[in-house]
C-alpha cells in the first residue's frame, strides 16, 4: 500500500531517474493526453473535476489508457490523499490497513480516495471487504480495471460505483506523447518513419509507446530511425485478450461480418484473430456456427464447406490449415443468408419446454412385435414414398392434441426460395392442412 500525503507528490517528474512513462505522468488535468469524451469541456469527468466533489467509480479500459493517473489526478482535484493498492499484490490484511488510515484521516477531516489498480483480480470477499466503508463514505473508491466490470466486478460494488471507460489512443494521441517525450526528458530526434512506426506498434498504448521510445533512444546516436525502432521491438505485440473482452468483441465482428456478407471485413477480422493469437480451432467451431445459423439452408455448401475446412486445419495444423479458414470464411460471406433454420430451432425448443409431452400418435408408432400391432401401432400410416411425388397429402405427422405448428419460415433466398415455393404447394394439395406451411 502507497499512501499520497500531498497532491504534488503524486506526479512525476521528467528530471527524476526511473521509467520514462512513470517520470512523464501528467501533473494536471490539462496536461492529460486523450479521453477527452471524459476530460473535454463540459464532459463528465471534467465537470466532476471543476466541483472538487468526486463519487465512487470504476475506470476501464486497455492498458496504457491513464487510468492509474486520472484517478490520482482526480483525487488532487478533490484535495483528497490518496491511498493505493494493486489487487496483484495485495489482500484482504491491505484493505483493512487502507481502510484504517482512511478512519484515521477521517477523523482529522481529511477525505480519503482509495485506488484499486486491476480490481477484477479481487476475488469476491475481497471486493466486498470495501463495500461498507464505500457506504458509509469513509473513503472515495476508484476501481481501474482492464476487464469488464459487468462480469468481472461483484454487482454490490459496480452498483455503488459509476463506469467510465477509456478509450485506447488515437494516433494522433500518441504522436503528441512522442512530442512531450521529446521536448521534457529525451534528447533525440525521431524520424518520420520511426514516429509512424511507433505509434503502429503501440497499438493505442502509451505506456508502450513509452517504453520502446525510451530503449530506442537509447540505443540512438541523436537521431532515432525505424531500423532502430525495430531492433528495440524485437516484436510486434497486438491488443488481444485470449477469452477477454477484445476477444468476444473481435469473434463478434467476424460473425456480424458474415451475416452482412461482407467478405472482406470478414477475413481482415479473422487475420486480427489469428494474428493476436487465438486458437484457431475456435475460429472453426464458430465457422460451422455461422453456417448453419447465418446461411443455413439458403446455400447447405457453407455448412459442409465450414465442416471440411476444420477438418483440414485439424489434419494441417498452422500455417497450412489456416487458408482453409479464410476460404471457409469467404464464401459464407459471400453466398445468400437465412436465419430460418436458427429461428425454427429456437421457436420449436420453446415450444416444447412450455407444452405438455404429448403421445406419439398411434399411427406414428413403430410396430416391430405382433402385440404392438394388436395395440394399433402403425395402423393407418400412409408411406410417402408410395404416394404421388412421393407426398402423402392430408396425412398428420403431429400430436393428435396439438395443432399444427409453423416454426419454419424459409426465406426467398438461395435455395430455400425454392424450398419456400415447394412447401407451399404441398399445402395447397393438403388443402391447409398436414404440414402446416404458409405461404
């Protein structure tokens, strides 16, 4: 636990040794590089700032963000200290400590913010352990996280902070970091090749950006170029979280890309995927997902298409079996969509969890055994395939106290268009009946 007694203190300094990123912390509001949908005029948190009134919230967003100094920043707005701790290392024996302090501060009226840096790693009693001092107001809590609080954050608590998410740098955020790094603490040039280079492999992170402007810097004679930018690297790292929320959001992308038939945002969200790390095998089972709830039976090839591509990455492995992905990908963006499938097996499951288990009518019943034939199984059942076209119009193949049903609705696409006109000319010749179908 770190405890802040004066504002000042709390910042860094760019004369001071230590890691570039920490010397370069901004000692004001104004001075903060990006979030500015939170920091610009009349935006929440500036305004929060101005009142020097603060209220218990969380900050998530990527790393490198600012979380840590914004809520340091903000608890100096406030004229509160402020007392830290990293979930990482501490535990239910440093809340109470914190929160001891904070009595103690209290009690001499002096208002206490409590920082919690990667809150989600709290397990569930720790998290609580704030939670009657949060109401009582002994302390300001600011929680800073990476992970969504919706899943990661004990509801008691996220219901007694306000979220505030951050957004990852733009670049031209990071090329205004550049320039202050440049103009306070390095004694370098950077060229315009290694400027883009950095921002590029930053990926939105300022303290990346910082750490490889430091080590690059050193490694300069007075001018920093992209060779030396990519020698410093050594390299690339991309924002992905394996089963994180970069990683649903990116999985969703390419899903929604390929029910909008756009093949090409579809494969630049499968290269992110396979680029950031994930296992591929994941991308094929949702492949086959997509295919079946996407296309269905407007163009049945994407389903066996999805099939065979897993179980060619199966037999290939990466590199090899990661084309047969982006094949698969392809064409099922490419070729017509229904959902009708998806929305029958959704509506018919529904269906039957909310009805009575209905008996097999007789006539459905198979009859292997003379007894079973004795009890009336089977009599009556009229084979289709002896039946003109092969269809038994009028015939019922339902409960005999459930009404026909309609959960299947195919659509005028593909070949469920020819699907669709098929099954409503069966319903004419049952005069309505049988199947149930419409038009």
């Amino acid at each position: 636990m770190s405890l802040e007694d004066e504002a000042p203190s709390l910042f860094g300094d760019a004369t001071l040794e230590g890691p570039l990123a920490e010397r370069l912390r901004p000692k004001t509001l104004e001075s903060f590089i990006g979030q500015r949908h939170l920091l610009g005029p009349d935006k929440p948190l500036a305004r929060l700032a101005a009142s020097g009134r603060l209220h218990s919230m969380l900050l998530w967003g990527p790393p490198g963000t600012g979380k840590t100094t914004l809520a340091r920043l903000l608890a100096a707005s406030s004229g509160a200290r402020c007392l830290s701790l990293s979930a990482v290392l501490s535990g239910v024996k440093d809340v109470r400590a914190a929160i001891a302090e904070a009595e103690a501060g209290r009690r001499q009226g002096q208002a206490t913010v409590l920082f919690v840096d990667e809150v989600h790693r709290f397990n569930k009693a720790q998290q609580d352990a704030f939670l009657p001092h949060v109401e009582k107001g002994t302390v300001t809590f600011i929680g800073a996280t990476t992970e969504n609080p919706s899943f990661e954050v004990n509801p008691a608590l996220l219901s007694r902070a306000r979220v505030y998410v951050l957004r990852a740098l733009s670049d031209e955020e990071l090329s205004t970091v550049i320039d202050r790094a440049l103009a306070e603490a390095l004694d370098v040039t950077v060229t315009p090749d290694a400027r883009r280079l950095l921002i590029d492999l930053a990926d939105g992170d300022a303290r990346r950006l910082l750490n490889l402007l430091e080590v690059t810097a050193q490694l300069a004679d007075g001018a920093v170029d992209e060779t030396l930018v990519m020698e410093a690297a050594g390299t690339r790292y991309r924002r992905f979280d394996k089963g994180g929320d970069l990683f649903y959001e990116q999985i969703s992308a390419l899903h929604k890309s390929v029910r909008g038939s756009d093949p090409d945002a579809a494969l630049y969200w499968l290269c992110r995927m396979l680029d950031g790390g994930c296992d591929p095998l994941y991308v094929a089972r949702r492949v086959v997902r997509m295919a079946s709830e996407d296309i269905g039976n407007a163009d049945p090839r994407a389903l066996q298409l999805a099939v065979t591509a897993w179980d060619v990455y199966d037999r290939l492995g990466s590199p090899e079996g990661e084309l047969a992905l982006a094949q698969a990908v392809l064409y099922l963006a490419s070729v017509p969509k229904s959902n009708a499938a998806y929305l029958a097996f959704g509506a018919a499951s529904e269906h039957v969890r909310q009805t009575p288990s209905h008996p097999v009518p007789p006539h459905l019943r198979n009859a292997p055994t003379e007894l079973m034939k004795g009890l009336g199984y089977g009599a009556g059942y009229r084979y289709a395939h002896d039946e003109p076209d092969g269809y038994a119009a009028g015939e019922s193949y339902w409960p005999e106290d459930l009404a026909p049903q309609n959960y299947y609705q195919p659509v005028d696409r593909g070949l469920e268009a020819k699907i669709r006109a098929r099954l409503a000319r069966l319903k004419v010749r049952s005069g309505g009946e049988g199947n149930g179908h419409a038009e």
